[in-house]
C-alpha cells in the first residue's frame, strides 16, 4: 500500500478517519494525503476564502501528522459536490484506500440523496473503509463475508494485498439460505424433516466454501455459516460483534450504465449499521458489468 487518502470535513468525526489512515500507514510505510472537499455552488468570493482558510487549516494537521506520527502527509481541496469531489480525488490521486469517517444521516436532503459516504461509496472504484470504532494500533480479527461471487472473491484479495490480513485472524462468513424452509412451515411438516432439511443446506453450503477457499487461495483460521433467517447484513453485523471482530470487509458490486455503484443490499446493511469498521470493495468495471449481465 503506497497511497491512503482521508476524506475530511475537518470536524471532530473526522478525527476517527485520520487516526485510522495514520494507523494504517505507519504499518505500512503509506503516504498519507489529506483531501476536503469545498462545495463551489456559493459566491465566488465565499469560495476564494473557504480555500484560502481551509488551506491553512489542512496544512497545519499535514505538519502536525509528519512531525507527530512521522507519516508523508499532504493536502488537497477538491471544489464541487463532496461526494463526486471525493471520488475524483481518489482516482486522481490513484489511492490505494480510502478512508472516510462514520456512516450517519444528518440533513433532511441526505435522507432522501443517501449520505456523503453512501453517494461516495455508489461512485467512486477504490476500496474505502469506513472508520467506524475507536482505532487501535492494528486490527486484531477480521471477519470476511462471502457470498461465493467474484466480488466477495475480489472483496477478499483486495485486503490481503492492501496488507489488512498479515498477522490477524481471519473468519470467512458466508449466509446461506434454506429457500424451501417457508414452504415447509407453512405445510405443517414435522419439525424433524424442517431441521434435516436446513441441515442438508448447510452440509451443501460448506462444500461451496470449501470449494471457494481453494479458488482464492487463502485458508481463513476460521470458515463461519449462519442460516439467513434474518436480513443478510443484519447476520454478518451480529456475527462481527459476536465474534469481536474489529473489521468487516464486504464486496460492493460493479458500475451500472448509470456509472452508479450498485451498492447491493447486504453490503449497505452492513455499512448503515455496524459498530466496527467497514472495508468496502467494489468490484473493477469489467468484472462488475460480467457479473450484473
């Protein structure tokens, strides 16, 4: 990892994101670039000051970054919308990672429009984690969530390159569903044949995850299976928490003709409401528009 960028808004939530990112690269000998994004649909003249004084603002936390944790810290402001500002830095910048501070609603417009971190994540073609928890020095257990598709494969190699599974422990968590189990209530059948059924789809389910860890190549210090009898992201945040873990990472899935990011529902249930951080991969363009067709 050579590049991470901090999306700040230089407020006290984005303290969290910057801790991280710091973290995160001085694990991994990372350049740090700090970036706000400056909305220009105002006066010019509220714009010329807005840049002048967040470019003192930004320059000092730059310093104090270098001088304080001895990381390579610059900064940049981006004009425009701050979700697409974001996005544009990231590829302008070719950012390894990008890291963002907490998922939450505020403006009655971002309730309708999604927040600056959903609308980021729709857009942009780099990993962003999301900094949710309270950093610590490193992460201790990772909790990966598969659906067996090339995008929780990407999801997973995306970490491992990025340095995140080096020295941590791993759990591979994969939902899987028992399609017939409704149909079976709702006729009545005894619960013994109901539970043999859900039985047979797990035995089924974990030969699919063997099968999938000897296609990626990487062996988890532990595979997880849970029944889908509530809301898929709703599992894998019950489980992180169950389990401790202090990272989640989720695949998002390709660009759409819109070039808008097909976000899915689990990973956005993941994201709207876990308590640890998120690492939200999206599958490269190419792959994404294969696996949408």
């Amino acid at each position: 990892m050579q590049t991470i960028m901090v999306a700040t808004d230089l407020s006290t939530r984005s303290d969290r994101a910057l801790r991280r990112a710091t973290l995160l690269a001085r694990g991994t000998s990372a350049h740090l670039i700090l970036v706000h994004v400056i909305d220009d649909d105002q006066p010019s003249p509220l714009v010329e000051v807005s840049q002048r004084e967040t470019g003192i603002l930004l320059a000092q936390l730059a310093r104090t970054v270098q001088d304080v944790d001895g990381v390579p810290c610059e900064a940049k402001i981006m004009l425009g919308e701050p979700f697409q500002g974001i996005s544009d830095a990231a590829e302008e910048l070719n950012a390894d990672l990008l890291v963002m501070g907490p998922y939450r609603r505020q403006a009655l417009r971002e309730v309708f429009m999604g927040t600056t971190v959903e609308r980021t994540i729709r857009r942009c073609r780099r990993p962003i984690l999301m900094a949710n928890a309270v950093p610590t020095p490193r992460y201790q257990r990772i909790l990966i969530a598969t659906d067996f598709s090339e995008s929780s494969a990407h999801a997973l190699r995306t970490a491992r390159n990025l340095g995140l599974l080096n020295g941590v422990e791993v759990l591979l968590l994969h939902v899987f569903d028992a399609p017939a189990r409704g149909v079976m209530f709702g006729a009545a059948l005894p619960q013994n044949q109901i539970k043999d059924y859900i039985v047979e789809e797990e035995r089924r389910a974990g030969l699919k995850m063997v099968e999938f860890i000897g296609q990626i190549g990487f062996k988890p210090h532990r595979h997880i299976l849970k029944l889908a009898d509530e809301p898929t992201g709703t599992i894998i945040r019950d489980c992180a928490r169950y389990e401790r873990a202090d990272l989640i990472v989720v695949g998002t899935r390709g660009q759409s003709s819109l070039e808008t990011m097909i976000i899915g529902s689990v990973a956005e249930g993941v994201l709207k409401g876990s308590e640890v951080d998120v690492l939200a991969v999206p599958l490269p363009v190419s792959a994404g528009q294969e696996e949408q067709s």
